[in-house]
C-alpha cells in the first residue's frame, strides 16, 4: 500500500522548524512532556519493576508534585531538567504536567487514586498491572486493556474497602493515559535524543 505524501512548503517548513527551537515552545508544549518521559521510563525501567518496593515507588510518583528523583534512580542533570520543566505549572508540578498528559482537567482523576489503593494494601496488584502494561510477549492493545481493566478492578476493590473520598467517582483509566504510559517506558540513554521524542 502506497501512502500518499505531502509537500510543505519550504518557507513554512522553515517557520515550523524555528518555532520548535524557540523558548515559549520549549516551555508550553515539549519540556513539562519531556520531563513526565523522563520519571515514567525510570519508575517502568526493569530494573524497578523488579523490585519488591514498587507499589510504594509508584505510590510517591502519582501523590507528590516532585517524586522521590533518587530513589527512581535518575540522575542530578535530568532531575534539575525535571524540577525546571514543572516550575510554572503551579502547586501540582509533575502532577499537572501528568494530569495534561492525561486529559487535561479531568486527568487527574485518572491517577490520583493509585497512592490510595497502595495505602489500602492494593499494591501489588497496581505493580502488576504496570508490569504487564510493559510484558512484551503480549500484543499492544490486549496490554492496555489489560492495564485499564487491571486499574479499574483495583479502583472496585478501593472503593468496597472504603478508600474512596467523598467527591471520587468510579472510572475507567483513559485511552489516552496508558499508551503514554507505554511509550514513557521506552528507555532513551541520550537527553538530546530525548529532547526530539
């Protein structure tokens, strides 16, 4: 199958090319992504989803506006590009950025229930849902319905406890969360590659 092309002109090529360099670019469409990249693909790096501590991990990813950089295993130079990337995005920092990678204002709703069901000893079956999100012996799609219907048994098993707060709701994690999720576990060694993804 032949897919069809489109020409661009050179002029506005170049004009698109120059705006991706710029500062207002860097600042309102790439870094605050970039930096979810970078804290995802270390909290889905198999040396951390190995590990026995990975609900808790998870846990302070999804409750604190800056996670614990260290323990996840990221380095001083990416965990100062993080920390600058979500300086303007207000209290929730890293949160934010998530949340608009999630569905912009209802994308909190998406996560912000995670570190309440590890509390509720429901950690191990978060960790396996984002193990399985990232066993590759499965198809693609098959694992994000897996995961989304992982994370929705868990949200069940949550709110039949008595962890939900007051104003949550029962949902299904988003389609546009888990791929994102997916992708962020794709490991980038270069932060000048990473800063093209």
């Amino acid at each position: 199958m032949t897919l069809p092309t489109v020409d661009v002109p050179k002029q506005e090529a170049e004009a698109f090319a120059a705006q991706l360099q710029t500062d207002q670019y860097k600042k309102t469409e790439r870094d605050y992504k970039v930096a979810v990249h970078i804290v995802m693909s270390a909290l889905l790096s198999e040396d951390n989803l190995g590990r026995d501590d990975l609900p808790d991990m998870i846990a302070n990813v999804f409750s604190e506006t800056i996670p614990n950089m260290d323990a996840l295993g990221i380095g001083p130079e990416e965990q100062q590009f993080v920390k600058e990337a979500v300086a303007d995005l207000g209290p929730g920092a890293l949160k934010s950025a998530m949340a608009n990678l999630g569905g912009g204002k209802w994308g909190l709703a998406q996560f912000i229930w995670i570190p309440r069901a590890v509390e509720y000893e429901l950690g191990p079956q978060i960790a396996d849902a984002f193990r399985n999100l990232i066993d590759p012996t499965d198809a693609v799609p098959s694992r994000v319905d897996g995961f989304r219907d992982q994370l929705y048994e868990a949200s069940q098993a949550l709110e039949t406890k008595g962890g939900f707060q007051p104003n949550w709701t029962l949902s299904r994690v988003s389609f546009r969360l888990s791929p994102r999720f997916l992708v962020a576990s794709i490991q980038v060694s270069s932060p000048s590659i990473r800063l093209r993804l």
